[in-house]
C-alpha cells in the first residue's frame, strides 16, 4: 500500500521534488536522502492502511492460526513466519508499482515536443 502511496502522490502532486527542493535544501542532504524521507513518509502511511488490509482480508475469510505457545517457538514456525512476511512485503511492493503502468512520462514527452519544434522550419 505504500509503494501505491509514494507512486501516485508524486504523480499528482510533484512531492518528491518538493521533498528535495525544499527539506533536502534546509538539512542539506543528498538526493538518496530525499528518497529516504520520501520512503519514510509512504511506509508511515503502509503502516496506517494495515488495518484496513487485515480487516479486508478477514472479511474475505482469511482466519489467524490458533497455535500455542509451544508451537509458536518452533523453529519451523518462525521461518514460515519470516517467508510469509518476506513474501507478503515483496507481492505488496510489486502491487504497489501497479501505477507505474499508467504512469505517463512527462518529462521525456516535453523533450520530444522541443526537438519537434526545432526540426520544424520555421
């Protein structure tokens, strides 16, 4: 959900520029930096959806496992554990570039826009 949050909120509204022009200008901290920041901000807001994620999956019948204590301290337990969420995270940020297949890119487009006009005799 995240990664849905970081794509199309700077599509909209340039938000990552604006992190780094702004923010990145006062701290003085490099473009990798911004990208933190920008990351940091869009995983606040994964973590604030996450509920509604459960609640949604519960409603499609999803049901917690009822293991004991005992169970829970496998070993083997915890690396299903551990693959589950590795896996989860990974399907949840492929999911969450779905965006990018809608993405136009501007910038190449204002490019080709310039040349075409240059060619062009005037």
């Amino acid at each position: 959900m995240n990664s849905v949050v970081l794509v199309v909120v700077n599509d909209e509204c340039g938000c990552l520029q604006a992190i780094e022009t702004h923010i990145g200008a006062v701290l003085t901290i490099s473009t990798m930096g911004c990208a933190a920041i920008g990351n940091l901000i869009s995983d606040v807001a994964g973590v604030g959806m996450g509920s509604y994620v459960e609640s949604v999956a519960r409603r499609l019948g999803f049901k917690e496992p009822s293991l004991t204590p005992e169970q829970m301290a496998l070993s083997s337990c915890r690396y299903a554990s551990n693959a589950g969420a590795a896996s989860g995270v990974a399907f949840g940020c492929l999911l969450g570039m779905f965006p990018l297949l809608f993405y136009a890119d501007h910038e190449n487009k204002d490019k080709e826009s310039q040349q075409e006009v240059e060619v062009k005799p005037a």
